[in-house]
C-alpha cells in the first residue's frame, strides 16, 4: 500500500509539473472566428518567473488587419506599420508591469481575412531584467504561438443572449440539438392542448347525456 502511494504521489507531482508551464503559456482568445468579420481579441500575459513582466510585443498574423485597442492604465500602447498595416503591438508597463503570480489582459479589434486560414499569434514577453520569452513555437514546443482558426461564419455556432444581457456561442451541434428541443416542446404543448380540449368535450357531451 505504501509503495503503491508512493506511486501516485510521483505521478501526481509529474502532472502538475507538465501542467504548470502550460497554464503559463501567452495566449490569444478566441480560438476560432468567422473569415471577413471583425472580432475582439484578448491577449492573456501570465508571469511565469519571480520577475516582472514589463513589456508585450504581438505580431499581426497574415491576413489580420489590427483596428483598435482599449487602453489599459498604467501601460502605454504603440504599434509598428508596413505598407499602412501594422505589423506589430507594443504594450510597454509605466511602472512596475505585471508581478510574478499575476497576468493582464490587453483587448484590441481586427479584420480577419476573407479565407479561411490558421492565424499564428507570435507574442514576445520581456522581463524586468532583460530576459525575453519567445512564444513563436508550433504546439509541440515549449513555447508555442497562440492559434485562432479564421472558418466560414456558417461553421460557427450562434450568439445567444440570456435574461441578463450575457452573450455566448453555441455550436452548430449545440445549435441544432436546442433547435430539437424546442420543437419537441412545441409538439408536446399542442398535443396538451389537444388531449385538454377533447377531456372537456368528453365530460360536457356527458353531462349533457
């Protein structure tokens, strides 16, 4: 018993070991949007160091056109241009940046291209003391890029907004099976109405009797 806790103790500790660098991986969300639309996208920046993060430097993939970006106190916003495009985002810390065990956010607006295609997110992350992480990688590297993939609006789900104004997307699938129970639900309820209506008939034409 005690070997075999052992065991599973240094399996637990392996996996939180794979999982960590994981979880600290720079990312960009959503993961998937609809070719030719305008999307709000957010650049996740945890600290995965004893330092601070002081600097974020994201490059636009092929494709997608940078619009705007929200501004976010305490870091100044630049970007680099090509041909009237801007190829690059600076967002640089004012002061002390982002603290080990923390990560900030930075949203901005683009035009994903009209084709369908996968948009690799190559993000550059500077620390305090000059140290740089290149997150420019496939998915199988220690540092991956982030990935959206830009599909046919028709292969994504539909936006639905519930009693509190809160947004979300559904799948296709999600789309469809809800799409079921609705009308099953509406068989059921005329049904309803129909076996009611022919219960009172019934007991009317009775007393009548």
């Amino acid at each position: 018993m005690f070997k075999r806790n052992m065991f599973l103790s240094a399996v637990c500790a392996a996996l939180l070991l794979i999982a960590a660098p994981v979880s600290a991986h720079v990312t960009v969300k959503p993961d998937e949007s609809a070719a030719g639309s305008w999307e709000t996208y957010t650049i996740k920046v945890p600290v995965e160091k004893d330092i601070a993060t002081t600097k974020v430097v994201l490059s636009m993939p092929n494709g997608v056109e940078f619009q705007q970006h929200e501004p976010v106190p305490g870091w100044k916003t630049s970007t680099e241009e090509k041909d009237g495009k801007v190829t690059r985002v600076t967002w640089e810390a004012k002061d002390g940046g982002i603290q080990p065990g923390q990560f900030q956010q930075f949203t901005f607006t683009a035009k994903n291209p009209d084709k369908e295609q996968q948009a690799a997110w190559d993000a550059f992350q500077y620390y305090k003391d000059g140290s740089i992480v290149e997150w420019t990688g496939d998915e199988d590297a220690d540092t991956p890029h982030s990935m959206t993939n830009i599909v046919d609006a028709s292969k994504l789900g539909h936006e639905t907004v519930d009693e509190h104004g809160a947004t979300t997307k559904e799948s296709p699938a999600e789309t469809q099976g809800n799409s079921g129970i609705q009308t099953a639900s509406l068989i059921l309820s005329i049904l309803a109405v129909l076996l009611g209506g022919t219960a009172l008939f019934v007991t009317v034409r009775r007393k009548k009797s």
